[in-house]
C-alpha cells in the first residue's frame, strides 16, 4: 500500500509538472526558470537533511555517479523539456516524453529484478499503440473527429520541439540505468540533493551561453509557479522516484510516464484550455493497460 500510494503521488506530481513549466516560462528564459528551480530544491534539501541530521557528504567517486546520473536522467532531459516548451502544447510534449519506458526498457530489460516474461513486451506494444493513436489524432473508424491534434502535424519550432522531446526520452531511459547501478550506495535523500544540483549547475551553464540578454518579466504567476516547482517536482518528486526505483526496479518505475499524459492532459485542459480529444482519451486507456499488465 505504501508503494502504490508513493506510485500515485509521484504520477500526480509529475503530471502536473508541464502545466507549471508552462506558465513558469511565459515571461522568463526558460533555461533560467529551470536552473533556479534545481538550484532553490538544492537548497531546500539541504535544509531538510540538516533537520534531520544526515550528511550530505559523500565520496569523490560517488559525486561523480551521481553527476553522470543526473546529466543523464535530470539534467539534458530537464534543459530539452523547458526549451521546447515555449513552442509547443504541454500535453503533445507529454505525450512525445511517453516513449520514455521504451528506452527504459532497452536499456533495462537484463537487469535483476526487472520486469520479464512476456507481459513486458506485449504491455510496451500497447503502450506504443496508445501514443500513435494520440499522434494520429483520431480512432479509426470514428466520424466526426475534427482535425489532427494540433502540435503533432506541424513543422518548424514546433516539430523540432516534440523531435528533441522524444530524443530526450532516450537519454533518460540511459539515465535510468546509471541510476538503478549507482544509486544503492547512497541514500535516497543524499542522491536527491546533489542530483539536483548538479542538475541546476549544468542547466544554469546552458543558460548563460544560449539565452545572454534574453527577455525576463517574472510575474506573481511565474513565482508561484517556481515555488510549485521547486517543492513538489523537484524535492518530492526526485526523492519518490528514487525510492521506487530501489522498491520496484526501474521499468516499472519508468511506466508512470505511460500514466503522467494522462493527468497532463487533463490538467492542460483544465488550466491550459488545450483540447481533450477522443483520440486522446483513447491512447490514455491504452497506455494505462500497457501498464497495467508490466505487473506481475
């Protein structure tokens, strides 16, 4: 009970997590806005193993696991993510960010204690049938569906934007393995806190080379949205993930990203007013099945 209560705050947490960068980066470097909210997680992290009286020092070989780690799993996907946002729906960047079990799974699928057998490969076909159905924009054999979701049938910044989004899903699934192979030494709240700031230094380093004398308004909303941020998707949410990882492996970790477009698209309907399609719909129960049946 307390793994799937775990599961299911991380799934909400994370699904969230679009809606805000959304609004975060309306009037603010989006590189900046990401780098801020790694950096303040650092710092609020700290404070909390101070409280409770845990070290955060680790040795120099484990500063570097644990700097491969987030590169890999926070920080390039992190930097992609709020650079594309500004170009493109948060719920068809959800979507494209769906794939990520996939490579979760490639690189994953020999280790020990990870999902086998042949739920594995049928639940990913059906994950993969839910995200071309969404990409596809209607069900077949359905009338009176409208046009093509907007977002996965557009070119320039937009396509780019959804192109590097799923390259990110495939540095993540690396990610994943790093940290499944590193993380065990540590604990949880020591991988968070510097996976967090290593994250925020690197993203803060692209930022000042990429977006010098770039635009920056921040209003009450993108403060808000910083604090949410910062508290729930990035100290909450890293800590849930790395804890489940140790509890139920990696894949099955990596599956909330099958369930996550779902609360996306539903909040960016809600907060957002982005379009909430049947087809949609459809590749959200489809993922959900997909995994569901990764479950022994």
């Amino acid at each position: 009970m307390l793994t799937l209560l775990g599961f299911g705050a991380m799934v909400l947490v994370w699904g969230s997590f679009p809606v805000a960068a959304k609004i975060g980066t309306e009037h603010v470097p989006p590189l900046l806005f990401s780098a801020v909210r790694f950096l303040l997680a650092f710092l609020l992290l700290l404070l909390v193993a101070r409280w409770r009286r845990i070290s955060l020092r680790i040795t120099r070989t484990q500063h570097l696991r644990i700097f491969q780690t987030s590169l890999f799993m926070v920080g390039i996907p992190a930097a992609i993510f709020f650079a594309s946002i500004p170009y493109a729906p948060a719920g068809a960047l959800t979507l494209m960010w769906a794939t990520a079990p996939l490579f979760v799974s490639l690189f994953n699928f020999r280790g020990v204690g990870e999902a086998r057998g042949w739920r594995l490969p049928v639940s990913l076909l059906i994950g993969i049938a839910g995200i071309l159905l969404v990409l596809l924009g209607r069900v077949p054999f359905l009338p009176n569906q409208g046009a093509s979701i907007p977002g996965f049938a557009m070119s320039g910044p937009a396509l780019i934007a959804e192109l590097m989004v799923l390259a990110s899903a495939a540095v993540y699934g690396f990610g994943m393995l790093l940290a499944k192979r590193y993380s065990a030494d540590v604990p949880v709240l020591v991988m968070t806190a510097w996976q967090v700031f290593y994250s925020g230094v690197v993203i803060l380093l692209a930022s000042l080379i990429f977006e010098h004398g770039g635009p920056f308004a921040p209003t009450w909303a993108t403060l808000e949205a910083l604090l949410y941020l910062v508290v729930f998707c990035s100290c909450i949410s890293f800590f849930l993930t790395f804890w489940l990882i140790r509890r139920i492996g990696a894949i099955r970790t990596a599956y909330s990203d099958f369930i996550i477009p779902g609360v996306t698209l539903l909040l960016s309907y809600w907060l957002l007013g982005e379009e909430l399609s049947p087809a949609k719909l459809g590749g959200f129960l489809l993922v959900m099945l997909g995994c569901a049946l990764v479950e022994k």
